[in-house]
C-alpha cells in the first residue's frame, strides 16, 4: 500500500517518494498515458465526493537530464495502492520530488473542511443527516434527508457554521478502531474494520474522513449557501467556502449593480422596481389582448361582409403578413364558432409561418385531415380535430399553393 502523507499533514506540499510501478493507461499513435504508483505521496486520490490533486513530479535521467511530468489525475486502486496520471514514464526505482498545486490543494481543504462544518450545523439545529457529498470545481453540494428547509432555517444553520469559523476552534486528526470510534460519539461511521481516521472540530463536529481538511475553523475563511433544490432523497444545498465565497458574492454584487444600473436604482430597490415591472407588464399584456381581441371580431365582420355565399357554404381565404399565428386562431374562432356555413383558410407570413383551418359546427368537412396532408406534403407539421386544425411549413411562399389546393379539396 501507498503511504498517505495527506493523512497526517494536509499542508505538506512537496515529499521525496519512488516509483514503485508503471502501467500504461492508453496510447493512441506514438502518444501514450502512463500511471504510476509512488511507495509515498502527498497527492490525494479522487474519493469520498473530493476530486484529486494536480502538480508535478521531477527526477532526473541516468545521464543526469532533468524529467519533468505533470500530474493530471490520481486515483487509488483496490488494493490501497495510489496512482499517478502522468504522459511520460519514469522507470520503477526512480526517486521522484513531489510538488503538489497549493491553490488547488488549499481550495479543496476549506470546502470539505466546510462541508463537515455545515452538516454538523445541520444535524445540531435540525437534527438532518447528510446523505451524499460532492465538490465541484466552482460550487459544492451536500444532500441533506429533509423534504424542505425554510429560508429561515436555512439561514440559521449558515449563522451557526460562520459562528464556528470566526471562533477559530481547532481541527485534530485521530484514529481509532470502529468500536472506540463508536463509543467517542463518531457522527458517521464507515463500514469497514481496521483503523478509522477521524476529524474532530473542537466541541463541534467528530467524523470519519479520509480528505484533506484545515488545521483549524478559521482557515475555512466564511461559508455561505447559495440556493436549495429538491431531491429525491431530500434537498441539496449549494454552498462556497472561503476564496470561492469571496468570489461568488463579487460576482453576484457586480451582477445586481448591472441590473439596478438598469432601471436605474439602488441595489436594495431593484427587487420592487422588478415587482413593478412585470405587473406593468401583466397589465400591458391584457390591455394589448383586449385591443386584439376587438381587432379580430372587427376584421371577422369586414370577412364576412365581404365574402359572398355559396349555396351551402362560403369560404374566407386571406395570407396576413404581418400577424402572428395568435392572431389568425384568434380570428378563425371568431368567424366560425357563432356563424353558420363558414370555413375559414387563414395563413400568417410572420415568422414561423402558420395556417389555421376551421369550420362552422353546422359543416362536415375535416379541417385536420385536409391540413395534415397539406403540411406534411410541404414539409412541414400540423393536425388538429374535424372543425379546428392549425399548423405550420418552411417557408410563407409556401403559404398560397397550400391555400389554393385547400379549396380545391373543398370543391
């Protein structure tokens, strides 16, 4: 098995190891990916909702040439071995400097060090459970077994973890076997025997975990909770902690102080100024229905008047350029629902085009069908029930041939 240094010291940055062995992954043409395994590494290996660590790893050839790789993955086998992802190879006995990427190291540390923060706080104020865990590369998630979470109780389970975090409580790392782990009052316990390592925030939180964690509540630097969704298993709560949470809320006051500039207002106004619009808009929008609406009964009339009557019914035939196909089914219902003996062929050249076939309830012919055939011929897509069908082609020139051979059918 492969010495975990991260275990005891998730600040060490660089280590001495040797390549224990070698495995190439893939090759494609003359380009290969090799994995190595180290007798002792620093790296930590994608696990338990945390992604791996990136660096590099230098040694030098027989001759004296420096090598140099970079590390791009590392992930552990089932035999506790840890390995490696490199693109070049260095031979079994080489003695290899590790250099781990602190950024990323550092990161990762103060969300999952957050993380046990934050589900601790959750167990103590609302007695939830966190199911599952993961750390992304911007946001990171906890599934926690409650249906809901109030805005409020949310809001106390973040005071309480920041609380923590500005008392700088200490983080030790201890071990124990399962039934002394058991007996400390371990908040989860993995199923496994041998030795568990536990994480202990002081007074606060004590947690099996093999991650990479701070030394002590300060290093995480500020938690927040960004949003909530519903689960299967409960709700996820999103969260960033500490350069994220810095991060995340400047790019979310930049983002108000755009849209305030908007209006323009201050930040704090922004949300009723919103409310005020989209009710201006409500407003507007049933004012603009009630005008088409008046429109479509008046253009129906000047249709009606307008078009002669055959001996059993008479049809209305018109392409309108400029309405949308809202407004031809508006008008369609208007000539056909009320009055008896009308068929209705209406097109609309606004983008996307669309026709509207109807009839009167006193008529036989099927709308649908006759459209259906209609569209599907040209390409297009449309259906409907025998008195009202709509649908819509490619291209309005399509719009007049479809319309002619509409009638013809009807003759």
């Amino acid at each position: 098995m492969t010495e975990r240094l991260y275990y005891n010291d998730s600040f060490l940055y660089d280590f001495r190891a040797s390549v224990l062995d070698t495995q190439e992954l893939k090759r494609e043409g003359n380009q290969s990916t090799w994995a190595l395994k180290l007798d002792r590494t620093a790296f930590y290996p994608t696990s338990g909702g945390q992604p791996f660590d990136t660096g590099r790893l230098t040694t030098e050839s027989k001759s004296g040439v420096p090598l140099d790789v970079a590390v791009d993955d590392v992930f552990e086998d089932e035999d506790g071995g840890v390995w490696h992802r490199v693109t070049k190879v260095l031979p079994p006995g080489a003695e290899v400097h590790g250099l781990i990427d602190a950024g990323r190291r550092r990161d990762h540390m103060q969300q999952h060090t957050g993380q046990h923060l934050l589900s601790a706080a959750f167990v103590q104020l609302l007695s939830a459970k966190t199911v599952s865990f993961h750390l992304g590369e911007e946001i990171s998630t906890i599934d926690i077994d409650l249906p809901t979470i109030s805005r409020g109780e949310l809001m106390r389970v973040e005071r309480l973890s920041n609380e923590i975090i500005a008392e700088d409580r200490p983080i030790a790392i201890r071990y124990a076997t399962r039934e002394e782990a058991a007996h400390m009052g371990v908040r989860k316990l993995p199923e496994r025997a041998g030795q568990i390592r536990l994480i202990d925030i002081k007074d606060f939180d004590l947690n099996a975990c093999g991650g990479t964690h701070a030394q002590s509540t300060g290093q995480i630097g500020g938690l927040l909770i960004r949003r909530t969704e519903k689960m299967k298993q409960g709700t996820r709560v999103e969260f960033v902690c500490g350069l994220r949470a810095v991060s995340a809320a400047r790019r979310d006051f930049e983002t108000l102080g755009e849209a305030s500039a908007l209006y323009p207002c201050a930040p704090g106004d922004l949300p009723a100024n919103i409310s005020k619009q989209r009710e201006d808009a409500r407003s507007a929008q049933k004012r603009e229905g009630r005008v088409l609406e008046e429109l479509a009964e008046l253009k129906a009339a000047q249709l009606l008047h307008d078009t002669a009557g055959g001996t059993d019914f008479r049809v209305i035939v018109q392409i309108f350029e400029d309405r949308d196909a809202n407004f031809i089914k508006l008008l369609a219902q208007k000539l056909t629902k009320s009055t008896k003996g009308v068929i209705a062929l209406l097109a609309s050249a606004h983008n996307p085009p669309a026709l509207i076939f109807a009839r009167s309830p006193d008529l036989s012919p099927d709308m649908g069908n006759i459209l259906r055939e209609l569209v599907t011929g040209a390409g297009g897509r449309g259906g409907g029930g025998k008195d009202f069908a709509q649908g819509g082609v490619p291209d309005a020139k399509q719009l007049k041939s479809i319309l002619e051979e509409a009638q013809r059918l009807l003759r």
